[in-house]
C-alpha cells in the first residue's frame, strides 16, 4: 500500500492593523481650545443674558451683576406682550412679509439667473452688466422713496415691505454660476423627452438646486425678518401695517416701555414688570422664531456656498 501524502497549505495569519496612535495635547491646542472656548462664551453670553434678564424679577437684577439663572421666573413680560394688541399684529405681518418676500425674491432670482445663464440669449452680457452695476451704485433714498410712493404708489400698504425689495442681485450671481455648472446634456436629453424650457426649469433644475435654493432662502427670510427702515419710511401712517423689528425699535429707541410699564401695573398691579425686561422679552419674541429655523437648514450653508462658488 502507498501512503497518500497529503499536503496541507500553510495558513495565513491575518495581516495585524496598524493602531494609530493619538497625537497627544500640547501647548498650543491647549491655547486654541481655550481661545475658541473663550470666543464660544463671548458669543454665546449675550442671548444667554438677554434670556434669563426677560424671566427675571426686578429685583434680582437690580441686585445681582450677572445672572447666569433666574431664582424665581417672572413671565409677566411676556405675559403683558402677548396679550397686547401691538406685538402680535406686528408678528403676524412680519411672518406673512417674510414668506410672501422669500417666495417672491427666490422666484424672480432664479429665472433671471436661469435665463442668463443660456450663453445664446440676445443681449446677454449687456443685462448682466445692468445687473451687476446695482451692487456698486445705489440711486439714493430719495429717488427710491418717490418711485416707491410716486409712481407704484405702494405707500402704506402690505405690498410695499417685499415688493420693493424683490430681486437679490448677490443671490443671482451665485445661482447664476451654479446654473453654469450643470451639464448641458441633462437639458439636452430632457428636450429629446419632449420636455420645454419650463418642465426644464421646474423638475431638473430645481431638485438640482435644492441646497442653493434652501441657503439663499434663508438668508433672504432673514433679511426680511429684521426688516424696519422700510416700514418705518412708508408706512408711518399706518401703525397696523408695523413689523415686529419696527416696534421692536420704537420699544427699545424711542422709550416707549415707560407707557408699556404703566399699563401692565394697571393691568397686573405688580412692582415684579420693569422695563428692561420688557424690552428683553420683546427681543425674544423677536428673534426667536428666526433662530429655531436655524438647526434645520444649517446642514446646506456650506454645501449650498460652495456650489455657487466652483465656476464662474
């Protein structure tokens, strides 16, 4: 009998990883934590004390020099703002502005950016040009209010706080370079689809843009928020059409708390309302909606940006 003899292949051990060992802290990332720690509370810090100022009572902050958290919270301010007639009026004039604002300057920039982005429309360049040269040269205050009240006649009405402002001439140049990058050939196999310049537009274009649209939207909804000159200008007649960011103003600048005070120790009769919490509560309810849209759109900032920024 033969013996068989069997080979047997040698088993491979699995090749060991690496460990990457962690640098460790020296020096200078201490510094450097330590300086954007400091910057974080230099920011951070004056929302936080305008916060907990509009939940304190008088006393405590006349007492104290900082407060990092109210003893005991004190809602009367808020209490007295929302139940005027004033504040929520103007809230909801400015969340209708801002919405109808954002639809209406998003909408006219990105056709007219669209449009000229095409290298053979007539006249092309000339319109670009007309286009640009409003970022560098105004035709004053005083032209503007005598189209505005002249000749659109829009003066104290609704329409005069986004129709005026209607057209971002830095939001056109980005959507502009970024319609630059998209490939012909998308638009080229859409046609052969059967598809016009339209269907074009509103379902391969768009989805494409949605970074660059939901950036610039919230950059031109922030605009519109915080709006009050405009306001202030033409609807000075007609304290009804007054945005948040105007009574918000003549609360803090013109003084106006004193008679707010007075009416809330009427209404409350309580020493616990004073003005400055008064007027911190009214920033809040200012700028707080503004904030809370903030998280949700933050994730297509730098996307959105860069998009625009990759061709010319």
């Amino acid at each position: 009998m033969s013996a068989t003899i069997e080979r047997q292949t040698p088993v491979q051990k699995p090749a060991r990883r690496k460990r990457t060992r962690l640098r460790p802290f020296g020096l200078f990332d201490i510094l450097v934590i330590l300086l954007f720690l400091i910057l974080d509370f230099i920011m951070i810090y004056p929302f936080w004390n305008v916060l907990v100022t509009s939940f304190s009572t008088a006393g405590e902050v006349m007492s104290k020099i900082v407060i990092f958290w109210p003893d005991t919270f004190n809602t009367k301010a808020y209490e007295f703002i929302l139940s005027s007639n004033q504040i929520p009026r103007a809230f909801l004039i400015t969340v209708a502005s801002t919405a109808c604002g954002t639809a209406w300057v998003m909408f006219l920039s990105t056709t007219v950016a669209y449009s000229l982005s095409k290298k053979y429309l007539i006249g092309r360049n000339f319109l670009i040009m007309i286009i640009t040269l409003t970022m560098f040269f105004d035709g004053g205050l005083i032209p503007f209010y005598l189209l505005v009240s002249r000749t659109l006649k829009l003066t104290n009405t609704f329409w005069v706080l986004f129709i005026t402002g209607g057209f971002g001439v830095g939001t056109f140049v980005m959507l502009k370079a970024f319609f630059n990058t998209i490939p012909d050939s998308l638009e080229e196999s859409a046609r052969i689809d059967g598809a016009n310049d339209i269907i074009i537009f509103a379902r391969v274009i768009l989805p494409l843009s949605g970074p660059m649209l939901a950036t610039f939207s919230l950059f031109t909804a922030v605009g519109l928020w915080n709006q009050y000159f405009t306001p202030m200008i033409f609807n000075s007649s007609r304290p009804d059409m007054y945005t948040l960011q105007l009574v918000l103003r003549k609360i803090i600048v013109e003084q106006n708390t004193k008679e707010f005070g007075l009416e809330m120790l009427r209404k409350y009769g309580t020493q616990s309302v004073y003005e400055e919490g008064m007027k911190y509560a009214a920033v809040m309810v200012a700028t707080g909606p503004i904030i809370l849209v903030y998280p949700f759109v933050q994730k297509y900032f730098a996307k959105g940006i860069m998009l625009g920024s990759v061709k010319g």
